[in-house]
C-alpha cells in the first residue's frame, strides 16, 4: 500500500540507543532520509551478533552521514556533550530519546538500587535529553522535535514489572509536561509507544549488569524469554513487532507531517493496547 518518503536532509538528528535495537533501525531510517545523524550509546558495536557493523557505519555505508559518541544517558553531563556535539552540524533539529533497560522482579524482591538503576537510564536519561535538547533550540531560536521511546508498559501493568512500568509510565508524563512547556516555541514533544518488538532488549541484560554487577541480578530464572510461540497469540495481529515496525512512526512525529501534534503517546503494538 501507500509509501511516504521523508526528506530530513540538513537535519541533525541524535538517537540515543542507537547502536542496537529499535534505536539503530531509527538511525538507519533518518541517515535513509537524509538527516546528519548521531548515535549515542553506552556501546559502538551492537548487542545483535557481534557481527554487525556499528550503526554510524551503517549509516555511512547506505549514502548518510552519522557519528557515533560515547553517550551514557544516564549522567546529565555525558547528554549535554553530545547535544553539543550536534552544534558541529549546525545543532539538534531531532532528538529521540530512546535508550533504556529493562528488568524484572516481583516487588517484595526488588532491590532499591536496582530500581533507582532503571529510572536513572530509563526516566532521567528522557528527562537529561528533552531538557539538553530544548535547551539547545531555545538558545538557537530554533523549532525542534522530541521522540521518546515509551512502552505499552506506560499504561499497561504487568506482573512483576514494578521497575519497567512505573519508569515508562514516568516517561509519558515527561513527554506530556515537556509538550506542554515548549508547545509556544515550536518545540514538539511526542512518544512512540512500542507493543513487543523483536530485539535484545530483556533477559540477562547485560547494561544492567555492567552497571550494578552480578549480584543485582534478580531472579533470573524469571526474566522473560521472549518465545514466539508463547508471546504471539496474546497480540491481537498474532505476531511481535520488529525495529522495521516502527522507525516509521518515530519519522512521522519528528516530521512536518505531524506539525500540529504534541503530547501524544503513539501506539506500535500490533494492537496489544487494546486488550
Ligand atoms: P536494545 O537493548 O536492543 O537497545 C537498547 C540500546 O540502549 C542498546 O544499544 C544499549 O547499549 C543502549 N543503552 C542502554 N543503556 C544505556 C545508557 N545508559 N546510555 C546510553 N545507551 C544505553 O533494546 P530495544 O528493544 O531496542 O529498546 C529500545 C527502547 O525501546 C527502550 O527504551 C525500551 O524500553 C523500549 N521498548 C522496547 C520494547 C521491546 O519489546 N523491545 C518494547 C517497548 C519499549
């Protein structure tokens, strides 16, 4: 059916999580469509095989011109060095807030450190690059656009997910107030709200690990494997979603396409909100 071509050229776009997941398939897409792109990751080689060439390489191999900095989202610092990286290419015009963990475990078995863990990447990593981000375009007299990455688990509560969801649903109300504080100057503030996506996100984590160590894992024998064959039936269009699924919808409400949206929680879950 129908197909949109978007043109970002002379944009800068920064995508934080891009070197692996949801967040390299979005890289790929804008550097597709044109944009300047910056990828910012605690890792340049992606999780997927150890195979793959890093993203901005990617990038740079299908005609786009891309960065990698080391970027963790979770220290202001290292957020607010790579928006300023993006002045080199005339400063921000995209910023996707993508990059977060996830773990698993009852709540009377969470650890606190664990959970401040998850909402230091998860939650202040957002709060680190919408602010960076506005910041940044106010300076500059520029309009902009933020796409954070939430989750079904934003306002879908699952067993065991005390971490994870109350971090996603954290994020939505990020997006909301920051849509609502820069809506005047033509900054806009959206998120994609992925269903279950098909990448190396979850079980043994390993982002989680290198950050607390081996103790802090929880209950391993508990963390999801994410088997089709189990996982499939319960979404209403029968099967998971890939990076491929949604990069499109993160180019939408970053483009001019979407320039009377803001606020606005974008479901790409193969209808897994509606249950
Ligand atoms: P992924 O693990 O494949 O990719 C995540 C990327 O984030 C990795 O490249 C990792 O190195 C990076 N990262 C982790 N901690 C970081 C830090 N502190 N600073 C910078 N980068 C860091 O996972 P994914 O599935 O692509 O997840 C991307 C986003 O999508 C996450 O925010 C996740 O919560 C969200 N999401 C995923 C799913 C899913 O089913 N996969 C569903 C809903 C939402």
């Amino acid at each position: 059916m129908g197909k949109i071509t978007y043109d970002f050229s002379d944009e800068t776009v920064i995508v934080t999580g891009g070197t692996s997941g949801i967040g390299r398939e979005v890289a790929r897409r804008f550097g597709e469509a044109g944009a300047t792109v910056i990828v910012a990751d605690i890792r340049e080689e992606p999780k997927e095989d150890g195979e793959s060439a890093p993203t901005h390489e990617l990038v740079e191999d299908n005609g786009g011109r891309a960065e990698f900095v080391e970027t963790d989202v979770s220290d202001p610092e290292d957020v607010g060095a790579v928006v300023e990286a993006a002045r080199e290419f005339g400063g921000v015009d995209v910023m996707v807030n993508n990059a977060g963990i996830y773990r698993e475990a009852s709540l009377i078995e969470t650890d606190a450190d664990a959970f401040d863990q998850v909402f230091a990447i998860n939650v202040r990593g957002v709060f680190a690059g919408c602010r960076a981000a506005a910041r940044d375009m106010l300076d500059r007299g520029e309009p902009g656009s933020i796409v954070n990455t939430a989750s079904i688990s934003s306002e879908y509560a699952q067993v065991g997910h005390s971490m994870y969801d109350a971090s996603k649903g954290a994020v939505m109300m990020l997006t909301r107030v920051a849509a609502l504080e820069l809506a005047r100057h033509d900054i806009r503030v959206n998120a994609v709200a992925p269903g279950i996506i098909e990448t190396t996100f979850g079980a043994g984590n390993p982002d989680f690990d290198r950050e607390l160590g081996d103790g802090f894992i929880l209950n391993d024998a508990e963390l999801p494997d994410l088997n089709a064959q189990e996982i499939d039936p319960e979404i209403p269009m029968g099967h998971m979603g890939t990076p491929e699924d949604l990069a499109g919808s993160y180019l939408f409400l970053a483009s001019d396409e979407a320039d009377y949206i803001t606020g606005h929680l974008l479901y790409v879950d193969g209808g897994y909100q509606i249950l």
